[in-house]
C-alpha cells in the first residue's frame, strides 16, 4: 500500500506542483501574470528549474500522506473482513459503507 502510494505521488505530483503554482500567483500592476496555462507554467519549470524543479517538496508530501493511506487502506481490510459473510463471501451495503468504500 504504502509503495503505490508513493509510486502514484511521484507521478502526479508535477501535475499539482503546476496546479499549486498556477493558483498562487498574483498579477502586477501591470495585469501580467508569470504563467499563461498550465504548459507555460510546465515549460518554465523546466526551463529555469530542470526536471528537480517539477518534483520540489515531494519528500515532504509523501512523508505525510503514506502513514495516512496505510492507516486507511489496513482500517478498510480489518472492516472488510469483518463484515464478509463466510459462507457467501460477501459483504452488506453497511459493512461496505463503514469500511470508506
């Protein structure tokens, strides 16, 4: 769990870096603003940055949100088995509700 949380971060996580940079930058006095759409913005970072710059801070991102999914995703199995019939293996709306999924 924790493996394809990380693997899945890494991927997306240009894609909100330019999504995050795009929402925080203001306009001058001028109405000009550094970033036209999101592949200038990609471009740029590139340009002045390099292929680190697309992946700045993901340490910390993914510090955080492993624990959280693995936490998750064991809550969700224990619930999971819990509630699943064993003699037709499945499990009701309720159970399926309580395990977040």
């Amino acid at each position: 769990a924790v493996v394809s949380t990380q693997s899945s971060g890494a991927t997306d996580y240009p894609i909100d870096l330019v999504k995050t940079r795009l929402q925080n930058q203001v306009t001058t006095i001028a109405d000009e603003v550094l970033y036209k759409n999101s592949m200038d913005c990609f471009k740029k970072v590139l340009k002045f940055e390099g292929i680190r710059g697309l992946y700045r801070g993901l340490l910390p991102q993914l510090c955080g949100v492993s624990p959280e999914k693995a936490i998750k995703m064991t809550t969700n199995d224990a619930v999971r088995q819990y509630f699943t019939d064993p003699k037709s293996g499945g499990i009701p709306l309720h159970g399926e509700i309580l395990a977040g999924g």
